[in-house]
C-alpha cells in the first residue's frame, strides 16, 4: 500500500511521515513544482501533471491519498466524492466544510457556541466578518463596521456569508481521532498569521486574511481541556447528522474573547497547514507517543495499524 497527496499545502509534512513509517508514496505535481520538492528528496515520489485534477484519471492502484486544503480547493469535493479515489478520512466531511450552511448546521449540532450569523446584509447591527465558500484559505474574505460598510463593499455576484465579528485570540486546534486506538487526540494547536490583516501598520481599512503561515501555540491545560471537549461534541455531532464516523486529522477553528468564551467560526474536515509547525512533534502528541509524532507520522501509523487489524476500509468513507 501506498500513500499519495498532491504537492502543496501540507504534502512535505505528508510524504515525509509516511516515508518514515515505510509506505512507499505518491507526490502529484504540475511541473513549476517538480524542482522544489526535488529540493527535499522527493524525486522517486513524483508523478508530474498538467493540471492535479488529472490526478482523477490517474490509474494508480494501492495507494490511499491523503486529502489537504488545496487538495479540496483544486479539485473540488463534489469532484472527490464521485471519484474512485482511495481518500483517507471522511469525504462527506469535505463536503459539509466547502458549504456554509452545512457547516453551520454542524457547529450547531454540536452544541458549540458560534458567532451570530446574519441571512441578510439588512439585518447587520454590527461589525461583521465575510465569507466566500470553499477552502480558499481567506481569500475574498473582508470585514464591515456596519450595515452600510457592508453594503458599499459587498460583491453581490459572489456567494458568501455574514457573520459576527468576535473580537479576540484566534485559536486553531488540531485534532486526530484514532480508529485503531478508540481514542480522540487534541494534537496540537496554532494561530495563522494572515497577511496585511495581522500587521502592526497599515493606511487602508480594507486588510486581507489569506493566509502566509502559522504560529505554533501552546494553550493552558485548562483550556485545553475545554477543546478537547469541544472535539468530542463534534465528533457526536457529526455522528447525529450521518450516522458516520469521522476518522483522522481534523480542526476546529475559534476566538477566545476576553472573558475566556470559545467561538468556534469555522472547522476543517482534514490535515490542515497549520500541523506544519509541528515537524518534528508538537508537545502533546510527544506526551501521547513518548516520541517526536507530527501529524503526516500520524496519519501513516494509523494506516499500518489499521492495514495490520484489517481495518483500513473503516478510515475511508
């Protein structure tokens, strides 16, 4: 068996856990990237392509691909779903992430607090953040003080939501529910520095929140435990909604306001960039393994593990 991504988001974290646990594996690339990952040993995993939705079409046996955010940005969910695609982890899931409405249907179930949505630009009585769909990470997303910012910026020809602006610590936190270890692990945690929208200067009131990158954080184990509570509903919650499992790496994005209140604003169904900085462990998955464990090592010990207990069909829904 092998494991497969394509190259970008999180595909060095990936190839390189699963090099490690002894999978062969599989880097689709489109040729500006051959050389770069070349950089990093990765010659014998490339298959170069055009375009990765050729990645449909390729005919490569034995091999369970990894999904990341670009992944589902390229490709599309709907795309996955009706692909024959070995896909690690919950595709319906993508799904629920890429629609709006089904994710907020989602943190609702869950019993999460979430910030206020608003269904029209009407209704706005306050500072509002917006959102384009898809995993896009922030791109077209902008901020509005009120109803009538709102309605001078807004593009009516895009899809979007509104939704309450919570001023506060952004708090990203990964999760891996194992199959093989009946267990959910609270992995790691990070905050992502997005742009011109987390400079200290600017001169315009128009900042941008595509992501550049992340910062690890460590969280007091107080509030640790809250997220850890936190994955176990969602996980509950998704259950309610399918009747599925959710196995694997997935994210609940938050803001902590000053009074120490969770929001949780969005959720990732999938590795996500910000496990990056955890190569080569982050401090909790090091106190779960008693080694350095980053999230793609993870994922390919819970494939062997899984592959060994003749389980591996129960990870890909």
């Amino acid at each position: 068996m092998k494991i497969g991504t394509i190259a970008s988001h999180s595909a060095l974290n990936i190839i390189s856990g699963a090099k490690l646990e002894g999978f062969e594996t599989v880097l689709v690339s489109t040729p500006d990237r051959v050389e770069f990952y070349e950089s990093f040993g990765l010659k014998s995993s490339i298959i170069e392509v055009e375009s990765f939705e050729e990645i449909l079409d390729l005919d490569i046996k034995d091999t369970v691909w990894i999904p990341h955010g670009s992944f589902v940005a390229y490709i599309g969910a709907d795309k996955i779903l009706k692909s024959d695609l070995q896909m690690y982890g919950n595709q319906e899931l993508l799904k629920w992430e890429e629609d709006r409405k089904l994710k907020t249907k989602l943190l609702h179930e869950s019993g999460l607090r979430i910030p206020l949505e608003f269904k029209s630009m009407e209704d706005v009585d306050r500072p509002v953040i917006v959102k384009t769909y898809g995993a896009a990470g922030g791109e077209g997303y902008f901020i509005a003080k009120d109803r009538k910012d709102l309605l001078e910026k807004s593009q009516p020809d895009k899809e979007f939501s509104i939704q309450e602006y919570v001023v506060g610590t952004k708090v990203f936190v990964t999760y891996f529910n194992s199959l093989a270890m009946n267990r959910l692990e609270v992995f790691g945690a990070d905050i992502r520095y997005e742009t011109d929208a987390d400079a200290n200067l600017r001169f315009d009131n128009y900042p941008s929140f595509v992501v550049i990158g992340n910062l690890p954080m460590v969280l007091r184990e107080s509030i640790l435990f809250k997220y850890y509570q936190m994955g176990k509903a969602f996980i509950d919650g998704f259950r309610k909604l399918t009747n599925q499992s959710l196995p694997g790496p997935f994210c609940i994005e938050t803001i902590i306001d000053r009074n120490q209140n969770i929001y949780a604003f969005e959720f990732s169904g999938r590795i996500v960039a910000g496990t990056n900085v955890w190569i080569p462990s982050s401090p909790y998955s090091y106190v779960q393994f008693n080694e350095p464990m980053w999230m793609g090592k993870r994922i390919a010990l819970e494939i062997k593990e899984l592959i060994r207990e003749g389980r591996l069909n129960e990870s890909m829904l």
